[in-house]
C-alpha cells in the first residue's frame, strides 16, 4: 500500500505512475462534501490532485466557489485541476489524465442524490480500469439531519450500502448519545465501513486518502445480484424519478431586498432540503454565499469577481417550480427602481 504520508514526505511518486488512486465522495445533499473536497485541496501538501464535479442542476455554484471557470476545465488556484462532468464519467477522467501535468490523486465529488454504484462499476468496467484504482467510496453523513427517512431514495440507501469509509460530519451540532445512536445505526447497514467523525469535514488526510479500502472486486461478482435486491426493494432504478427528487433554478441581473428574501426563506416548505446560490442584495455591495441545508442556512461573502447578479439553485422532492421562481422574482428590487436610479 503507498501510503499518502510517505508520499508527502518523499515525494517519491513513481508508485503512482501506473494507476491513479480514485476517491469517490457520496453523500446525501447538504452533508458537507465540497466542505470536506475544500479540505482535502487545502491540505494536499505536494500532491497533484485532480477533481471531477458532477453537480445536479443548471448552475454549478460549487466549482464557482471553488475554482475559476474555462468551459468544462477548470484551473485551481493552488494548482490543482477541475473537471465537471457533463459528456461522461470516461470522457472527463481521460480529458483530465491527457494533460501534461501527472497527476497524482483523483477525487471524484458526486451530486447529493447519486448512488456511487454506476459510477464505480464505470471504472471497474471500462478502460480506466487500466490508468486507476478505486481507492475507496467515502460516504459524508449530516449527524445532525439524519434520519432513517433518508431511506425512502434507493440513492441514500446505496451511498451507506456502498461506502468503504462513513464520515460522520457536523458532531458539533449534536449531543454525542445521538452520534453514538448514529454509528450503532449505520453499523447495523454497513458494519465493515470505516466509521469516522468529523466538524466541518476536518479529518486527517491520510486517514482519508490512500488507504486502499476499497471492496470493489467483489461488487464485480455480486453487483448485478445485490444492486437488483435493492432496486427491488426501493423502486425503479431511475431513482431520480422514482425519488421524486428535481432542482429549480433561479438567475436574475437585478437585485434581491433583503427583507423580502429573508421572509422568503423563513417560510420555505420542508420539501426542500437543499439551496445554494451567489446572492446580490440592493443594501450590500458584497457577493453573499448562500448555503441552505434543511432549515439551517448561512451567509457568507467576499468581493464581486465580475458584474453582480443573482444565481440560486434549489433540491428537493416534488417542488413547485413556477410558485418558487415567482415568489423570488417578488423578492427582487422592481425593474421601475433600477432604472430611474440609472437616469
């Protein structure tokens, strides 16, 4: 096993040449997964990583956070790489494995109601099963929102049935009995997972990376078997309609009033489980980063890169797309306003 520390610290990375370590992070929306990738860019000392982001809807707000933006390649500011993927699995990881720069670790950021099996089986199955090794799927789970519920999407179910490693983030924000509850819960799902906890997706890297965890060759011989029996149970394997899950999208080039958005998200149903977006407010000349998970939500901001504007995505089951984009377009500084202000 090549231990990610030694590789640190000798920097001796021809071991990698030939097949490039794969991390796959699972996790239902709102679990803290591009938390825990923005640790793992932070924190990856020498190592060239490479990451794919494959976001669910129209927006990717995530690799705007994340990176600058060059059509579906993105360039890191610490000098990794990005990729979203939108043609395919394969073509992304060879458009990525084709530059010039080696490359030393691949992780892989799936959307919150992706089940990882598909996108395993793509690299045991096709010819990246040549260039990469599955190191492990990690599966980041919400300690404070979980629950058995979450089971109702064959997604969620699968993202604990497959997870080589359970990372049980936000423990801050709970009593411990309940993160002990949790663990005891999972274990009866998955009791070979590595179980590890978590604040804001700060674990050690090479607890994480490397760690060569992963039971894929058996998923070779038992997927089609294991995979049915769960389908079965959970409906079709279109998950996506048979959970009912869709995302809503929300641009404008005017302002939002603060007030009226605050109202807005105050009185959000309990069907959406999932909002992010760049806000720009008529009293800030500030870009507000808004992330909403359940009914927690927070702000944060930093300076406009470009022209200000409002990009909001929204996740959640069986929502009403038309009633939510009007009540935000009431949320926006009247077009009369904006324009007597330019005269």
């Amino acid at each position: 096993m090549t231990n990610f520390s030694n590789l640190i610290e000798t920097n001796n990375l021809d071991l990698l040449e030939r097949e490039i370590p794969v991390t796959i992070i699972a996790g239902f929306l709102g679990s803290g997964k591009t938390t825990l990738l923005n640790h793992i860019l932070q924190n990856r000392q020498n190592l060239k990583v490479a990451v794919l982001v494959n976001e669910f809807g129209e927006i990717n707000i995530d690799s705007q956070l994340l990176l600058s933006v060059d059509e579906n390649m993105m360039a890191l500011s610490n000098g990794c790489i990005c990729c979203t993927i939108n043609a395919g699995l394969v073509d992304a990881v060879h458009r990525v494995l084709e530059r010039q720069e080696h490359i030393d670790y691949l992780v892989i950021e799936t959307t919150g109601i992706a089940d990882p099996l598909p996108i395993l089986m793509t690299f045991l199955t096709s010819e990246l099963r040549d260039v990469t090794r599955i190191d492990s799927i990690l599966t980041v789970v919400d300690a404070e929102t979980f629950t058995p519920e979450h089971f109702d999407s064959s997604a969620a179910f699968n993202q604990i049935a497959y997870g080589d490693i359970i990372l049980l983030n936000k423990i801050d924000l709970v009593p411990q009995k309940t993160v002990d509850k949790l663990e005891d819960y999972i274990r009866t799902l998955k009791a070979e997972a590595k179980v590890l906890r978590c604040e804001q997706g700060k674990v050690p890297l090479p607890l994480i990376l490397d760690v060569e965890l992963s039971q894929s060759n058996t998923y070779l011989n038992t997927e089609t078997e294991f995979h049915h029996d769960h389908e079965h149970h959970h409906g079709d394997s279109d998950h996506l309609e048979n959970d009912g899950f869709m995302s809503v999208s929300f641009i404008s080039d005017r302002p939002f009033i603060l007030e009226k958005f605050q109202a807005f998200i105050d009185r959000l149903p309990n069907n959406i489980f999932r909002a992010k977006g760049l806000l720009w407010f008529k009293e800030s000349k500030l870009r507000h980063i808004f992330q909403l998970s359940g009914k927690r939500s927070d702000f944060q901001t930093s300076q406009w890169q470009h022209s200000p504007s409002n990009q909001l995505v929204f996740i959640g089951r069986d929502l009403k797309a038309e009633q939510l984009q009007e009540q935000l377009a009431s949320c926006l500084e009247p077009a009369t306003a904006i324009r007597h202000q330019q005269n």
